[in-house]
C-alpha cells in the first residue's frame, strides 16, 4: 500500500517506521526537519518537510496516489482540515484522523470522518484497569473503538449455549 502519514512526532514515527517494515511504500510530512530523526534507521519512506494542510505539500508527499493517510499531528484542527483535504479534494480512499477531545471526536465521526481518540482509549483503560479484574483489549472499526477483554470461563460453561447459562 502506499500510505502517507501527516505528522512524526511520537507515535507518527512509530506508525511510519512499522508499516515502512512491513513493506508498504511510506512518505511521513511534518513542519521540522529534525523530527525526521524520530523515524527508526531502517525507514526507506520519504520524508517531506512542509506545512501539511498545504495541497503542494501533500501532492509532493504522493497524496494522489495514496491508497490511505493518517494524520496524526498534535493539532486536532490540522489533522481534521488534512483529512477532509486528503478525502474531499485527493479522493484518498481511507484516512484516519488522531482527535484529542473526545467531543469532537464524536462530531466528526458522525460526518463520516474515521477518526482515533487516545484520550478515549485511555480513559476506558484506566477506568477498567482501576476497577475491574481484567486489563482491556482495544479494537478499532472504521470510526468506532470496542473494548473487550477476554476472561477464562468455568468449565461447565464450555460448549454450552447463551440460552443454557444462568446469570
């Protein structure tokens, strides 16, 4: 795939330098040139420097060949105004923004808009974790994020049916 990803600070370096292993052609835009050295020895992606609402910049960095973009810079309105560039005007086929405020998280979800909120995902973590016995598993689709956590069960309860198990 050809992925680009919008910001490499902490987790847009490690997101890049893992799909760049896994073989995916990568290219990583950010304002600072020295953030680029976030990104692990082995990256063989492209790296631009640039503003990256900027079209240039984007086109530069391959985003009309793009089969996915992630924006994931510190700022929700960059990453925000990025994926509706990326999706509306680049007609990139999956993009994913990172949004910190889980109320607008939920506004743009509803717009269409597949987005990751880390401040979410570690709320239910820390909640479930401080509460409850298990430790939470995490599993995104699309816009929406399930939390699961998988338990050992008693044996009587091993191949019987929902309707057979008493609460």
């Amino acid at each position: 795939m050809n992925i680009l990803i919008v910001g490499c600070g902490k987790v847009g370096s490690r997101v890049a330098s893992e799909l760049s292993r896994m073989g995916h052609d990568v290219a990583v835009v950010d304002r600072s040139e020295k953030r680029f050295a976030m990104l692990d020895e082995d990256f063989s992606g492209l790296t631009v420097c640039g503003v990256p609402i900027d079209q240039d910049v984007l086109k530069l960095a391959g985003v009309e060949s793009c089969d996915a973009l992630a924006a994931l810079t510190e700022s929700d309105n960059v990453n925000i105004t990025v994926s509706e560039v990326a999706k509306e005007l680049f007609h990139v086929p999956n993009v994913l923004a990172r949004i910190y405020d889980p109320r607008r998280e939920t506004v743009f979800a509803h717009f269409g808009l597949n987005t990751v909120c880390p401040t979410n995902l570690t709320e239910a973590a820390v909640i479930s974790t401080l509460t409850q016995d298990f430790r939470p598993e995490f599993v995104s689709f699309g816009e929406n994020t399930v939390c699961f956590s998988l338990v050992t069960i008693p044996e009587k309860y091993e191949g019987a049916a929902f309707r057979e198990i008493e609460l």
